[in-house]
C-alpha cells in the first residue's frame, strides 16, 4: 500500500512558488499557512492548485480579526519605518493593539512601553504572530522587487559592457569569459539591506503550528532556510542533550519560470516512481517511530542513493541543481519541539514521542 508524504512549508507565510516547487518533487501533497488578510496566493492559480495549498490554521476572534486586516492595510504605505531595524528588534509586547494606527504602534515598538490595561491573554501572542509575520512578508515582497530591479540594471550594464568592446573583441574566446563572468557577478552582487530575525519569524510562525488541529498530519516540515534548522538543533539540544540526526541528502532539479514547474514535476514523478515511494516510506517509517536503528538509516540512504540515481537525467538539464537535506529530530515531535521554541519549558521528550523530520533546501 502507497503512503503520501505530506509535508508544510515553514516557517513563511504565502511563499512564493518558486520556493515550493522543488519541494514538490518529491512530496504527493504540499500545504502552507496564510495570513487572514492575504489576498491572492499560489494556491489560487489554476495551474498550481494541485500542486500546493494555503490555509489559515488559526483565526483570531472576529473583532480581533477585522482589527488586525484593518492595520495590515495601513502597514501597507510604512514599510519602510519597520524594515529600517524595527523588524528586528521588534518587542515581544508591542503595546495597546485597540490602538490600531500606525504612527501609535511604531511609537510604543520604538519606546519599548508595555500595556498597563488588564486584558485576556488568550489571543495576544496569536495577535502578535501574526504581526511579525504580516511584516516578514512585506520585507521579502520588497527585497524581491528591489532584486528583480537590480537584475535588469545589472543586465543592461552587461550588454552595453560588451557593445563597448565591439564585435571582434567579443568573438575572441577570452573575451567571451569575461563577459560570463561580468553577468556573474551582476547576478550575486544585489545590494544588501536588514535582514529577518529567524528566532522571531520561527516563533512567530510556531504559535500558529502549535495550535494548528491539523499539525499531527505533517510528518515533515519544508524549508529554504538553513537558519530554521540550526535553531531547531539548539533546540532539540537543549530537550534532549543530542543534536539532530542527519539522513540523507538529495539533488534535485529546479527550473527558473514558474510556468515551468507542473510541467517538470509531471516528468519527474513517472520517471522516480519507485524510488519515490520507498525513500518516502521508509522517511515515514522514521517519522512514525521514537527511535531511529543503524538498519533504517542505512536503508533510507540506499533508497536516496537510488532516487539520487534516478534524478540525474533532470539535473543534466537543469539551470539551477539544489540539495535537500534531511534531518530526524528523534524522538520528539514537531509540535514539541516548536513549542519549545515558542517558550514552553515544559516540552519534553517522551518515550512514546514520534520524530519529527525536516527537509533544507539550499
């Protein structure tokens, strides 16, 4: 019997898809997590909607909701006075959120000034999640199209770079090297600017899994965030007084348009069915249980090895190769182990725990 791998991309919301793509490649179904107010996303595509889906896994109540859509539309014009550092920095207490304007909110992140007012509890730290996270994706929308602006520059510089040195200069074989490596650079040299704080985002996306009713159906979480994985390993240290297993890594093909995507994964999937499906359930078998033997890793790597084996038509032809690795968090599951990283000392590992899995893609 077939059993689907089902994994959630983390710890983003409304990625784009781009990021998930390769991830596809590999899982039968891919889920992320979207913001209440958030408009179009991957998932609404036609085209897309069998490869991945978004859903808000938890709602605050309705005034808090309509609360928090109404500041996000005011956020939208102020980017610039959160990303200059205030992103961050951010306080884990921002202050009076009935207090819903932009100018009262950046003053008290600013100031530091905590609420005096007595209040419930029950939604705060959801309402402030769900802030950082509204925050994080405005500063990737922005560092993309300041990226995508920087590119076309950098590709008109490189062509006016080789008219200046004229056709017979450009024939000669040296000539045409440097040229590569010109574009080369353009392509790495994007300018730098502040940058997320991966605690914070990973805490901030976490109290939305740990109150996730779904989160027990996703053995794996996906992410294109090296950072991810090395604060889950403190992690997971500080539980358990070992560091995370590494399983195995695998190389996959990725292709730059998005239009391209369906149609690589509807060529891939046929042609590493049977590799597939063991790596995946072997990777299942791992996930289902609190221990991890010598047998079952040196099982699961011989399987990687082989969807290794069977990729490497794709990766001839493909533009961008990436690797995925896999690490086993034995014996404590992901929820546990975000709620660890959202702050519960109490999160421990149990005899009985499963263990949870993450997929980096880099």
């Amino acid at each position: 019997m077939t059993q689907s791998l089902i994994a959630l991309f983390s710890p983003e919301t409304s990625p784009q898809p781009a990021d998930l793509q390769p991830f596809r490649l590999l899982c039968d179904t891919l889920f992320f997590y979207v913001l209440p107010d958030q408009g179009t996303t991957p998932a609404d595509i036609d085209e897309e909607q069998e490869l991945w889906t978004g859903y808000t896994p938890v709602r605050l109540s309705s005034e808090d909701q309509s609360r928090f859509m109404s500041l996000a539309r005011e956020l939208k014009g102020h980017e610039a006075e959160f990303h200059g550092g205030l992103l961050a920095s951010l306080s884990s207490v921002h202050g009076d959120r009935d207090e819903a304007s932009v100018g009262a909110l950046i003053s008290t992140l600013r100031s530091g000034t905590k609420t005096t007012a007595s209040r419930e509890k029950t939604d705060e730290g959801l309402w402030q999640a769900m802030l950082i996270l509204k925050l994080a994706e405005m500063f990737r929308e922005e560092e993309r199209e300041i990226t995508q602006g920087f590119m076309a520059v950098s590709g008109k510089e490189a062509e006016l770079f080789a008219a200046i040195r004229g056709e017979e200069e450009a024939e000669d074989e040296e000539g045409d090297e440097e040229e590569q490596v010109l574009r080369e650079l353009a392509a790495t040299a994007a300018p730098s600017g502040p940058t997320l704080n991966m605690t914070r985002l990973a805490r901030a996306w976490g109290h939305f899994f740990i109150r996730d009713t779904r989160a027990a159906e996703f053995p794996m979480l996906v992410t294109t965030q090296e950072e991810l994985q090395g604060l889950l390993a403190d992690t997971y240290e500080t539980i358990t007084g070992r560091l995370p297993r590494q399983l195995v890594s695998l190389a996959v093909p990725s292709q730059p348009e998005s239009n391209d995507h369906a149609a690589l994964i509807k060529k891939f999937k046929p042609a590493t069915e049977a590799s597939g499906e063991l790596f995946n359930r072997l990777l299942l078998e791992v996930a289902a249980s609190g221990t991890l033997s010598s047998e079952q890793l040196t099982e699961l790597q011989g399987a990687g090895n082989e969807l290794n084996r069977a990729a490497l038509p794709f990766l001839k032809n493909s533009p961008n190769e990436k690797v995925m690795r896999f690490y086993a968090y034995e014996g404590v599951s992901l929820t546990d182990l975000f709620a660890r990283v959202c702050g519960n000392r109490a999160a421990a590992a149990s005899e009985q725990a499963a263990t949870g899995l993450l997929a980096v893609l880099s």
